[in-house]
C-alpha cells in the first residue's frame, strides 16, 4: 500500500466532482463532537465488487476471501493508520434471506443485501492532523486516481425536486408499540425497537439531499453510497463493531437511550443518565452486546468500559457504552457478523424472537435501515457503523425509517414522539432544499 501526502482540499467539491463516477463512496467523520471519526475517505473507480442478492442461504460467506494484506510504503512519514479497502453495506434484510430463518411476512425486493466494492485507491482525509493523502495499494495505484480526479470538471449541484412526504400513521404506530408491550408483559421479550417510514417521491441528484442531511446532523460516522441503480446516505453516529485483525480486539459502542438537546438546557444530560426507563433500554442491550460477543470471544476477555456516557449530537443527547473483548484465534470476518448481525441495539433481547416481532409489527421492510455500513480494511479489519439516520434513494422515491427501542416502562405517547424526534435530520434537509422554514 502507497501513501502520499496531498494538498488539502474541500470534501464537498471533491465529492460532487466524483459523483456520478462508477462507485462513487463517501466515508464521512463530519468532525461531529464524538470520540469517532477522526477519518473521512472519499473513493471512486472500484476494481471489483461483492453484491449478494436476496435469497442466499449464507450471505456472509461472500465476504471470506476479502484480504489482502500489504505492507504501508510512505515516504513522507506517518499517514492514515487505517485505510478502506472495501466500502459498503450489509443490509438489515440479509438476516431474512436464508430460509432457514423461518418465513418471513414481507416479500423482499431483490436489492442488494449486501454490497461491497473495492478501491485499488482513494483520498483520505485528516481531521485531526489537518491532512489530506492519496492512499492506494501502489504508487501507480494512487496516481493514477490522482490524474483521474485532477481531470474531472466542477459540477453545478442541481437541487433534487422531493414530493410531499407520507408517514406511517400514527396511530398504526401507536397500536404498534402497544402489541410490543404486550409481549414483554408475555415474558416473550424484554426489549424491542419498532421503527416506522417516512417517503415522498424523488429526482436529481441524492448527494444534494446528503449534503443537507450533513448539515442537518453532524456525525462521526455518515456515509454516502452510490449503487447505481440506488444511493444509501447515512447520518449515523453509532459504532457497530471495530474489529482489527492483527490485535484481534472487536469492540461495540451500543447507543440506546435519547433526550432532546436544547441549547440552553444543561440539565437534560443528567435527566437522561437519571432516568430509569433509558436506563433499563440502555442495559438491556449492553447485556445482549456482551453475549453477541461472547459468542466469538476468547474467555473472559469481554468487558463494559465507560458505561452509559451522555455523548451530544445535534439536537439530540445519547446513551453509549463501550464493549469488547478478544477474538479467539480462529474467528473470521464471517464468524464475527453471524454472531452480531443485525445490531442488537436496533432489534432487541432476546434479540430472536425480537426480530420475529419486528417483521409481525412494522408495516414495510427494512432494507439497509438497521444494517451496517462501512467498510473492511486492508488486514481484512472491519469497522461498521449501525444505519440508522439512514435514507435511500431506489425507483424515483427517498425513503427514511425512524424507531425506538421499547420496554416495559415505555410510554406510547412519549415513544410516538421519539420517532418524531429522530425523523428531523431528514424532514429538516428536506426543508432546506424545498425552501421551507425548519420546524421548531
């Protein structure tokens, strides 16, 4: 691999000159407030590309040749200390596609469940050091990304013309949530997420509508997939796993537990940390990522560190935890998503049985809402963030699922309007680019 030093550039240029190219992808840190995201890497041009439709019996197998490892050349000192080899996504529907997991209600879309590419080069960015690379598996690699991307033209962002926006009813919602809470009075769950859709029709250019999710939301962990024939643009701020390969340490940042954050309210952090519904939410999957992990951990080395921190994103406080552990010796990239995936934090406990009432409650397909999306290093590491504050743009429409995870003390009402609440970084850009006034 072939590092080089490159002159700072402006990410939104750079992006919007790429987009359109083949496999356009944009790993975003947005230089939000979190611990996460010191990194932003933008690619195009991938060489090849892993795409598992609907329907396969082992979906992740696809990803078991993926590794290629090789040895960092830079000749001017230190440079990215982690670098995507393949970008992309593994939909939350992949948990459905095997047979074997019973008979599913929706009728999935042949969409692609997962989708990987591979980019011989990219630019990465430095938010910390200020610093900017060119980064590819060789020098000819990275220059020859370079003279392709000093070749492009500037582009002209045209703004995307989005219909009137439909929502799940409310009140289906609501009946919803009730049903959740009558299985957790069963015994039959403790916890459960319900999400509900938003859409409207769509045309032009997706980037545009990214961008203003962007500035909508900043967050350590967005991402920006183009897949031809759809586009994934993610705001999300929850790290799913970091595995890295050499040390073998995975580790998951679970978020559960959500405040609004008012900008002259400091007291809505320690509300959120104090309360006992939040809290209960928060532990309860804390445990499930502790057993998730163990299912790939060498013995005894699965800890909680800094547990139920209040980390702020725009307009919203957080609950997150730290988990990890040792990977046994013999764990693969395969092995680690088939104890993990989908994320515990946006299914529930017992995390089954959770799914099972997900796919009876709510009223669409996830599709990539609730997957992964990331990317899989050059040592075959893998660092996936959960999709949540995700939209996608597939067949002339945007569509944008907001949810919540539900417990015994959970309040319809309030759950209702948590929904509400996360459903702003999209309702919000929306606005933007149709010129309305943002909703207080």
């Amino acid at each position: 691999m072939w590092a080089e030093r490159a002159a700072s550039i402006d990410e939104l240029s750079v992006a919007r000159r790429l987009s359109g190219e083949a496999g356009f992808a944009w790993l975003d840190s947005n230089r939000s407030e979190s611990r996460d995201g010191r990194y932003s890497f933008i690619a195009a041009w991938p060489s090849d590309e892993i795409r598992v439709e609907f329907g396969v019996e082992s979906p992740f197998a696809a990803l078991r040749h993926v590794v290629q490892r090789a040895n960092t050349v830079n000749p001017e000192g230190p440079g990215p200390s982690e670098v995507p080899a393949w970008i992309g996504y593994i939909a939350y529907d992949a948990f459905w596609s095997s047979p074997a997991r019973g008979q599913a209600r929706f009728k999935r879309a042949h969409d692609p469940i997962i989708l990987f590419r591979r980019y011989p080069a990219l630019v990465a960015i430095d938010h910390e050091n200020g610093e900017t690379w060119v980064v590819g598996d060789s020098r000819s690699a990275a220059d020859a990304f370079r003279a392709r991307l000093d070749a492009l033209p500037e582009r002209t962002p045209i703004p995307p013309s989005i219909g009137a926006i439909e929502v799940d009813d409310a009140q289906t919602h609501r009946r919803a949530i009730e049903r959740a809470l009558d299985y957790i009075g069963m015994g039959e769950v403790y916890e459960v997420n319900v999400a509900r859709r938003w859409s409207g029709s769509f045309a032009g250019d997706a980037l545009e509508l990214w961008q203003a999710m962007r500035v909508a939301s900043r967050v350590p962990l967005g991402m920006f997939v183009d897949g031809g024939d759809h586009a994934v643009l993610a705001c999300t701020m929850e790290r799913f796993i970091h595995w890295d390969a050499e040390t073998k340490t995975l580790v998951t940042r679970p978020i559960k537990g959500t405040i609004r954050r008012e900008a002259t309210d400091d007291g809505a952090s320690q509300r959120l940390r104090a309360d006992p519904k939040e809290r209960a939410e928060h532990s309860m999957i804390v445990d499930l990522m502790r057993s998730d992990l163990g299912r790939v951990a060498q013995t005894g080395t699965v800890k909680v560190a800094s547990p139920m921190i209040v980390e702020p994103f725009t307009g919203l406080y957080h609950l997150v935890s730290t988990v990890s552990c040792v990977t046994r010796p013999e764990v693969s990239l395969e092995a680690i998503l088939e104890a993990t995936f989908p994320p515990g934090s946006v299914t529930g406990a017992p995390k089954i049985r959770a799914l099972e009432i997900i796919e009876e409650l709510e009223q669409h397909p996830r599709g990539v809402y609730c997957g992964a999306l990331g990317f899989i290093d050059h040592d075959g590491g893998l660092s996936l963030a959960v999709a949540i504050r995700t939209a996608t743009v597939a067949g002339g429409r945007v569509s944008y699922w907001a949810g919540g995870g539900i417990v015994e003390a959970s309040d319809p009402h309030r759950e209702l309007a948590e929904t509400e609440l996360k459903a702003r970084v999209c309702l919000d850009a929306v606005a933007t680019l149709q010129g309305e006034p943002e909703d207080d």
